[in-house]
C-alpha cells in the first residue's frame, strides 16, 4: 500500500495537448507536446489506437508532471498523462471545465 506520503510526491497538474503525432517506431504510442502554462513538454503515451491526432488537440488533460524523464522506443517523455482503460477502451482524463494549463491538481 502507498502512504499519504508517498502520494504527496506526486506533481498533478493540468495540461493542454497542442500537438500530437504518431510515435515513429511503435503503432502503440503517440507524441503529444503539451503546455504546462510556463513551460512546453513532450509525452509519449499509449494511446495511439483509441485517438486520432486531431481529436487530441487543445484537449485538457491531467499528467504527472515530476517522474524522471524517460525515454520511450528512442524517444524522450516529460511525465504521464493520466487514462482509464478497460478491456476494449482507453480514456483519457481530461476537465469539465477549462483552468489554466499548469494548475495543481489536488
């Protein structure tokens, strides 16, 4: 089990996609830039089969915005965008309502 503690390390905030494209060495994963309000990064996530590029756009998301960059089949990822998934869907977590990108979840 996680601790309270454990969970306070986690950074949740808010982000706005605003560009995406297909990951060029896996037909699992797309590349999303996003904006954190002062500042942009790039996220690979494993979405590609339940989004097409266009409908991410300017979609208001939630990510992990401090894990250790990693690098994802050659390319470099800047946190986790946060999705639900079952057996035959994937859905991302995105807000009712507009804030601005970079604004702490709580």
């Amino acid at each position: 089990m996680a601790t309270i503690e454990d969970f306070k390390k986690l950074e949740f905030k808010t982000a706005k996609i605003i560009e995406v494209a297909p990951h060029p060495n896996a037909d699992r994963l797309i590349v999303l830039k996003i904006d954190l309000g002062d500042s942009t990064r790039q996220i690979v996530a494993g979405i590609r089969k339940s989004y097409q590029e266009q409908d991410l756009i300017n979609k208001n998301i939630v990510i992990i915005a401090n894990l250790e960059p990693a690098e994802i089949r050659g390319i470099k990822s800047e946190g986790m965008l946060l999705a639900a998934s079952d057996e035959t869907v994937i859905s991302i977590l995105t807000l009712d309502k507009p804030v601005k990108p970079g604004s702490v979840v709580k």
